[in-house]
C-alpha cells in the first residue's frame, strides 16, 4: 500500500513537471519574443524549437529518477532540495546544451535557451521548497504523521531516537519501544532512560504480531544492534504479511566516509559501502564531459605538435612524446603520454639527485631540476607539457578532473590509507593543482585535497576546477 501511494505520488510529480516545463517554454518564448530583446536578432518560430520542449520532458521523466530527483521531501533539508535541483539544472543545461553544439540548431537562441532553463527550475524550486515548507508545518501541528514502532534499545536504537526527536518536522512519532530478544530486565539500560525515558516500553520483540494488532503502526524500525538473522527475517516477514513496513537502520557500522546503497543481484539483496559518490548517470555524464573536452584538447594538440617537436628537437636529442607508466583507477596500469621536458637521462638519474627531493612522502619534486631542458621549463610553466595526455583521456585512462597519476614506485611506498586516492580515475588536473600545487611539499597535504574531491564530487565541481586550471594556466601560479 505504502509502495503504491509513493508511486501514486511520484507520478503527479512528474506531471506537474511536464505541466511546469511546458509553461517555462512558453513564457521563455513570449519573454524572448517581447521589446526586451528588440535589438537582439528574431527568434524562430515555436515549432521550429519543441524538440527541446520534447528533450526536456524525456530528461524530466527518464532521467530524474535515476538522479533522486521524484524521492520523498520527508526526510530532506531545504539546502538538500535546493542542490538537487541546481544539480538537475546542471545536467539539463549540459544535455540540451550539447544537442544544440552537436544538431547545431541556428534557429535556437542562446537567450531562449536561458531563459527556458531559468524559468522552468526557478518554478519547480519554488514548487519543491513551498510543498516541504507546507508539509512540515502540517506535520508539526499534529497532522500528516507516521506511527513508529522501534525494536532495540541500545547505541543504534538511541541514534534513531534521537534523529526523531531532532527532526520533528519529519512527522514521525514514536508510539513504543520493543526490547531486543532475550532482554532480561523489563525495562532499557539506564543511559537510555535518561534520554528517552519517555518512551514507552511495549514488551520485547516476541510479543512484535501482538503489539502490532493492539495499536496503530505506520512502520516498524529493527534499530538492534547485533541482528540474527534467523530472527530478525522471521519478524521482518511477519511485517510483510500485515503490510507493515520494515526498516533496519545501519548506525551500529561506524564508517564515516562510506556511503551504502542497496541493490540486488539477481533478486539476492546486496547492501554496497562505497566512498565514491558517483550514480551511474553521474559517471556517464562526467564520461561524456572527458570525451568532449579531450576532443578540443586534441585538437590543440594537433595544431601546436609542429611548433612544439621543433621546439624540442632543437634543445637536444630524445623523442618528442615522453612516455611512462603510471597507476590508474584501483591500480590498474596504463602508458601515460606528455611532451618531453628533460634529457634523455632523467631517469638514470632520479636516484642521484633523491636526496634533493622537495616533497615529504611517497612523490619525487625538484627546485630548479637540473634534468629539465629549456624548452621543457617552458612548457612546463604553461603546462603545455600535458597536452598528449588529452589522448589518454579519450581512451579512459584517465579523467579530465581527479587525482594526479603516480609512478608504480611512488605506490609501492603508499600506507594503506593512501591508496584510497587511487579510488577513481587520475586526472589531468584537480584540487592540488589549482591549489598551489608547487607550494604544496608534504603529500597528507595532497592527500587530504585528492580526498576532499573524492568525498565531495560533483559535475559542479569538475567544472570550477576546470575554470581555477585555466586561471592557474593563464597566470603561471604554482606551476613550475
């Protein structure tokens, strides 16, 4: 019942979307064909532009679900809606925005383009935040609330408590309190009496079927904290026969920078601890970011490789590509390619100048490196150098955005907690770089940037790396 209420909902949502997307489109339009834009050239007919009204809809109602985008307002922030949906204004204006390069639709105005895009998430921002206001007013004043019956009293059991109490704009109340199986005394621990000694304590999980018939539950919370399975799937199926929910909150796994998302494996339930917070829509989408910008990147290359071998035969003998191995996403090896920037015999001579290592840790830097030619400083200090590694890019060795690629012998000295930065693909550039990256000499400090990007990736993100690279480029901060 539950379950078809929420796709009840999430259906009237969606159409309220569609409603809200083609009224966004017409206003755009009126806006776009109103005195406010007389000097600007004229619009194209309306029909000449549905089908961007058409890829609107379809991202709306296909790809949105996959984004978290139609779940329950219940248990969400209003800063957590309101990053949702500049999140699924990002991916719009990239999708259509990439159509329009790709159909090169010269009938569609850039200024259109923006408006219908503002327009249209300016409503459903103002929808989204005005229904989890109302909601929550409603639930606090008594109406619109669940009846929670709660199975454990110990540390996992006090957490969910105290997320109830905290967040009563949740609408969530607590109707009584089931001791964990085998529980001796008829009453919790004294630490949990002091905190919510006004909870009501209904009996043990035995007596679960009775409780539940005698009063009104909404959903039942196994909030223990050591489950037997035998038990607890025993319970869980008596819930399933009353039609009752039942959740099992994870608080006892003390795992801070993991994230858990269930699945399942051909119908076997599978609970997955990751740290790379990356839907599958998110990694297509950064993919296709990569694509795009090492085809540009490739471009230049092309069109620079000319001036630039010359540049580099003419400061000494060697090839022009330098290429090297390093370590890629969870180890695995790939040839990386650059532009030559030292002699022939830079490699021979790393352990010789060891002792003169800038870095402190498991990376190799110099002040003034004597290997480098001087050609190779200057293409190192407009980062020119990087330009190969558009190609291994394009192949997915590597992301435009991530963590710079190690040498096998730089991982060979990682502890275990440093190769979680070898937990996505390295990257052409990426927080060290635009942070200062040569003044930068001790690798925590790398590791605590390359971390801090994991933990909180977005496509928003990549793009103001993207920008602070090309700041650092243009004004030769920090590279050398």
């Amino acid at each position: 019942m539950l379950k078809q209420r929420n796709e009840q909902i999430s259906a009237a949502v969606r159409l309220l979307d569609t409603g809200i997307c083609i009224f966004a489109f017409a206003v755009a339009y009126l806006i776009r064909s109103s005195a406010l834009f007389a000097g600007s050239p004229p619009i194209g007919a309306w029909e000449s532009m549905t089908w961007m009204i058409a890829t609107s809809i379809v991202i709306h109602l296909i790809i949105y679900p996959y984004l978290g985008f139609y779940e329950s307002l219940r248990l969400k922030s209003l800063s957590r809606i309101a990053a949702d949906i500049a999140r699924a204004a990002f991916v719009e204006f990239f999708l259509l925005g990439t159509l329009v390069f790709i159909i090169q639709a010269k009938s569609t105005s850039r200024y259109f383009f923006g408006l219908f895009i503002a327009v249209n998430y300016a409503i459903i921002l103002f929808e989204r935040l005005g229904a989890r206001i109302f909601l929550a007013s409603l639930r606090q004043r008594g109406y619109n609330f669940r009846q929670i019956l709660v199975v454990g009293s110990g540390r996992n059991a006090m957490e969910v408590l105290s997320r109830f109490r905290r967040y009563k704009h949740w609408g969530f109340r607590v109707c009584g309190l089931l001791l964990e199986p085998g529980s001796r005394s008829k009453k919790p621990s004294d630490d949990f009496m002091a905190r919510f000694g006004d909870v009501e304590v209904l009996g043990t999980l035995a007596e679960l079927e009775k409780i539940i018939k005698k009063r009104t539950v909404d959903e039942v919370y196994f909030a223990l904290d050591r489950v037997d399975p035998d038990e607890i799937t025993e319970q869980i199926t008596l819930c399933e026969t009353l039609g009752i929910p039942a959740r099992i909150p994870f608080g006892f796994f003390d795992l801070p920078h993991s994230k858990i998302e269930f699945g399942q494996m051909d119908n076997l339930p599978v609970f997955t601890f990751y740290t790379v917070l990356r839907t599958p829509l998110d990694a297509l989408l950064k993919r296709a970011m990569d694509i795009l910008i090492s085809i540009v990147g490739l471009f230049v290359t092309v069109l620079l490789f000319p001036l630039l071998a010359l540049l580099i035969r003419l400061d000494g003998k060697g090839p022009v590509i330098f290429k090297q191995y390093r370590i890629g996403q969870n180890g695995r090896r790939f040839k990386c390619y650059k532009f030559r920037t030292m002699a022939v015999d830079a490699e021979s001579r790393k352990k010789d100048l060891a002792s003169s290592n800038k870095m402190d840790g498991p990376i190799f830097k110099l002040d003034n490196d004597p290997r480098v030619t001087k050609t190779g400083a200057f293409l190192r200090r407009t980062s020119l150098d990087e330009l190969p590694q558009f190609f291994n890019i394009l192949r997915g060795d590597m992301s435009v955005v991530g963590t710079r690629p190690p040498t096998p012998d730089e991982v060979q000295e990682y502890r275990t907690h440093f190769r979680r930065r070898l937990s996505i693909r390295p990257g052409l550039t990426g927080l060290w770089q635009v942070s200062g990256r040569s003044e930068i000499t001790r690798f925590e400090d790398i590791l605590a940037l390359d971390l801090k990007y994991i933990d909180n990736w977005s496509l928003w993100l990549d793009v103001q790396i993207i920008v602070r690279t090309a700041w650092v480029i243009f004004f030769g901060r920090g590279a050398h």
